[in-house]
C-alpha cells in the first residue's frame, strides 16, 4: 500500500518535507520551542482561513472538530438551519441530533448545490434559528457550495453560519471574513497536505460571544478553556505534537506558493479533470463541479468496483466510489492538496485505459 | 528544543524506529493494508492491557478517552464515585461535573494512594452508583494507586470500574482482566513510547452492555459506533493513521521486550531514582511511588524553577516541576517507556551537580 498514490479526497498525498517534519523528535508541549512552532501555525493558518478570528486546533479528525462547532455554538432545544447535499450534510444533521439541536433541513438532491435563497426563506420563516450548518465541498458529491452567497442569505440574522471545509479549505476560495464565515471546520489530511489527526476550528467575533454565552457544558471540545489556552500558545489538553510539526510545513509550503495561486492550481487541475473526463465521454456528476475534487458517473454496463480496483493493483492509485447510495455508481478522483498536473493526468490516463479494458 | 532529553511524564521520549515509522507514506484508512495494521495494533494491545475485552483508538489525548469513558458509562443524573488524589482525579470530577454527573468524592491527601476500605463503604452507602473513576498513576504527584484492591473493593457491586492508566499503562502492573477492571484508558505518549495524538479504551463486558445500554447519545466518541467499525477492523472517522504506525512499531517493540520484563524494567528504574534521589538528601513526596515516575520534594532555601531552567539550558534535561499547589514544591524525574537506566543515571547525576551547585 506505501506504493500506492492517493487520489482520495482525504487522506491525500502528502509531501515528503511533511513526512519528515513530523517524524522530529517529540518536544514537550509546554516548553517555549513547542510555543514557537505552534504559534507559527496559528499565525500562518490564519492566511489560509482569511481570517483575523481564533484559530484552535483539536488533536482529533475533522469530525471532532465538527461536533467542537455543534457543542459549542448550540444548548439542547436550539434551532438549527442545515444543509443536507450529501453525506457530509448528513453529519451535521447527524451532530445536531446527538446533542438535542431541533434542526430545519433543506434537502438538496445529491449532486446539486444549494439554492441561498432557500436558506434565506428559511431564516426569515424561522427567526429563533442560532446556527446554520452548511457544507464548502461536499466530499461525498464532489459538489462546491455558494458559501459568499450563503452567507449574504444569513447576513444581517442573529444566525451563526458554520462551514465544513474539511476538504474545502485551500482548495476552494474561501474569503472567511470578508465574506462573514463565522466558523470554519478544517482537518489536517484534505487540501492542507497532512496525515489525519488535527482538526481545525476558525471562529469570529460573533462566534466567540456565542460559545463564551453557551449554556451548554463540555469539556474536550470547550472552547472557552481552548481559547484561555490560545492566549499561552497552547492547548488545554496534550496536542498532537508531531502532527502539528507537519501542519506547520505544510502551512509553509502553501504560503510559499501563495493561497490564492494554490486556489488557481486547484481551479486549472479541475479544469484538466473535467475537460479529460468529459473527452472519455464519461458525464460530470456535480451540476456544480468543486475544484479539489472531481465525480464522474460510471458508464452503463461497467464495474466500478472492478475498475477501483484494478487501477490500485495495476496502476497502484487509490481512487474513490461513491458512498451511500452512490455506491457503484460513482468515481471521485481528488485533485486537492499535494497535486500537480502531471500526477493527475497520470491518474486520468490510467483511468482511461482501464476504461478501454472493460 | 528537539536535543533536549525528556524526562517529563508524557510526552516521553520515543525510540527512532517509531518515529521512523511514523513517517512512513499514508495510506487510506479504509483499505486492507491500513486494516492489517490496525489489527495488529488492537491484537498486540490486548496484550499490554492484559484483557480479552474491546479496544478502542480514538484519534485525541488522553483526556479524549477519559471523556469517552464518562459519556459511554454515564446518563445525565447519574452518580459517580470518583477517587481525587491529584491533578488527574479532578479531571474525572470535572467530567463528571460537565456531563451532568452527580459525584460521590473520595479526595486524598496529594501524595498518598487511596485506601480501598473507603471505597468499599461508599459503595456501600451508595448502592445506586453506576462507575468508580480512579488513577493507576497519578501524574501530578507520582503516587501509584492499588488497583487490584480497588477492584476487589468494586466486585460484586453494579458498580463499574474505570481507571485512567494514560501514563500508568506499561509502567505499572494492571492485569485488567483478572483483576476485574472495567475500562482502563491510555494514551500513546507516555509508557507505550509514541508521541502524543491517540487516546486508547479497554472495555470489558460488562462495560459493553452499560455502553450498549446507555441513554445518553454522543457522537464523536460514541462507543456503539466505534465497535460497529471495529468488526471491520475500522474506526467510524479517519483515524491518525501515521500514529497508528507509530503505535504498532512500539508496541511490536514493548511485546519483544516482553510486558512483564517492561515491568521489571520499571521496577528496577524506580529502585534505581529512589535510591538515588534519597542519597542526595532528597525526600521523596509519594507515600505509594510509582515505578514509572519519581517526585521529590525541593529541599528548603532552593529554587525550583532555577533547578529545572538549568537542567534544561545547561545539560538539555526536561523534568517535569509540581503542578496545581505543588509548583515549586516538588521535582518529577520520570522513568517511563523508553527509558534505560542509563538513561536515568544521566539524568540524576545531572539533577546532583546541579543541586550541589545552588
């Protein structure tokens, strides 16, 4: 398997400067050294999320860092507007379930992004909702969602809006502030060019006075004890030391070339991706395609199992299939993260002449 | 930093083959390859555990899986004996507190180990109590506390057993099975020698059916879920899959060794610190020491801070000062996981010519 190149939408590849960051030796977490190194990836993760808010990082995946936004922003019996699109839709309604949120739904059909002025609609016929709960790139469909326009829709509401960028953040544009996000979920093993085991939260103003409010308790996930922490440039609880070695070489490496030209490398490697596919004659399964990720529909009459798994034995590339009822009926190649033009046309070449084989 | 030697009890000092392994290319959790080493990760822990019961990773700190231990055996009204001798009793009381638990307190002097008689009449006084939360070793003051007796106290109660053993686990004897405890929780980065970023779970039977049981719902850590995927040889969300590396190559390392000559090791280092410690005049601050840490107490007119400042500028040292109300007070020299005594000697002769010289 250690031969084998992800084209997975998380884990992805990650670069070799990374591996070796974070296999240093292990720093003690309370020592000034460690501050360092963890200061530096507040203040560079903070160029990625476009943002002046805080910035926590949870040594767990970017789910933990999802139920963080749920516990924190939310008290049992609170309202809560989500976006369902897919699976990952699915987990925040999922989330506000496990801790007693009444949610609103707008279901979307798989595929499709969401219409802002359905949530607008929703906002203003639901006018206790405190949080709304919405996806950047839904992982499972390969769909990119309007978040500046989703944000219009709840601008101006006492509504808070929560954005899973697990496998958006650095791939898709994302302006946090500007834009007015007030938290953005990220995990370090998508776009942000890591082995999993950090989950990132980026929080305003308006957030902060939210969890600081927050009738609920928690522990593992407060952010208040998170946030006293912060200002010590540590952690309440042990992080993941190492990891947070490769985050900050990975934060480096992306500064280095630049958000907004990796946002370009993303934008021109989807294109390569949907031109490629479309050339095959195979069909785009997103009616609005995100550019960290592409999803195609299986032909008629072809295995998608069988293609999978050909091209990890023989071509020695990790693609992914559809989950859910997608199962067997989609391919999703990433193109996010540590990729670049010839690795993708390499796995689109390889996916061609497996297509020609069956 | 990274040429400073650790002596602090989590994170340790980790063996470079771990570190090596640690680094290795990433692989995609739900394939086969990943599965095989996840399996090998759970089979060669039941043996460091000493149990035939469910072991659960959970990509976090120690504090994660503590968490989970509360949320998984415990409904909101509960009640919960809980033993506070240290820092890290109170952390069980105030999971307790911040998940709705009601608390039964044993609280023991900083320093001494719980006397399991008192236990035994809680239990006694408090039939409806529904889990015990104690230490194996309590970090902050080095005390070992006698979990073979605190089970026999436990046995024939409804009552269950959890014990935090997140730097106890391979330094201290826990036959988890055979004793009759219930959960025990560890963690990567202490005795079993990886850097921190998974927190671990032990659970028997008889917690499986309280978890299977239980009415209060969770998410991230939801246990339910968690043995759903382990069936599949699985966890529900992206595990931390380069520390799963780096857990299989140490525990590979600690079932070489053998886990109870990893005891005697222990054993024979805290015979080694204690002796020591005490030719030097120094009074140890643990009436129950533990074997894979030592504490002393700063003798009268000498700075700690200065102490530790120096060891670690001067002979590249890390030891671990008192914390809470013991800061300044007492010195802590762990001996923990990848440690030689070698190793030790180093560091106390250190700690001699640096308290020869104040």
């Amino acid at each position: 398997m250690k031969d084998k190149r992800l084209f997975t939408p998380g884990p992805t590849e990650v670069p070799k400067e990374v591996l070796k960051a974070i296999s240093g030796k292990v720093m003690h977490h309370r020592k000034k050294e460690f501050s360092g190194i963890f200061e530096n990836v507040i203040k560079n993760s903070a160029s990625v999320f476009r943002s002046q808010g805080e910035i926590f990082l949870f040594s767990s995946s970017g789910t933990g860092a999802m139920e963080a936004s749920v516990v924190n922003l939310t008290s049992p019996g609170d309202k809560a507007l989500v976006i369902i699109a897919g699976k990952f839709g699915q987990r925040w309604a999922q989330l506000c379930s496990a801790f007693d949120v009444e949610t609103e739904i707008i279901d979307c059909p798989w595929g499709e992004a969401v219409d802002p002025q359905k949530i607008k609609d929703s906002l203003q016929a639901n006018p206790d909702i405190k949080a709304v709960f919405t996806t950047l790139l839904e992982t499972s469909t390969a769909v990119v969602h309007p978040i500046k326009e989703i944000a219009e829709a709840v601008r101006g509401t006492n509504a808070l809006l929560a954005v899973d960028a697990v496998s958006g953040l650095s791939c898709e544009e994302l302006e946090t502030d500007q834009w007015g996000v007030d938290v953005v979920v990220a995990a370090s093993h998508k776009a942000l060019m890591n082995p999993p085991g950090l989950g990132l939260l980026c929080v305003s103003d308006k957030a902060k006075r939210a969890y600081e409010n927050n009738a609920r308790k928690s522990y593992y996930w407060d952010l208040k004890k998170a946030s006293a922490s912060l200002k010590n440039l540590q952690t309440p609880y042990t992080p993941a030391v190492n990891m947070v070695y490769g985050l900050d070489k990975a934060i480096e490496m992306i500064l280095a070339e630049g958000v907004e030209n990796v946002w370009q490398r993303h934008r021109d490697l989807a294109g390569v991706a949907r031109e490629a596919l479309q050339d095959m004659g195979l069909e785009l399964f997103s009616t609005s395609p995100s550019n960290g990720l592409t999803a195609v529909k299986v032909p008629e009459g072809k295995d998608c199992k069988k293609i999978l798994t050909n091209l990890e034995e023989n071509a020695r590339m990790v693609f992914a299939g559809g989950q859910s009822h997608l199962k067997g009926k989609i391919i999703r190649i990433a193109h996010m993260g540590w990729c670049a033009e010839k690795d993708l046309r390499r796995a689109l070449d390889a996916l061609k002449k497996e297509l020609e084989k069956q």
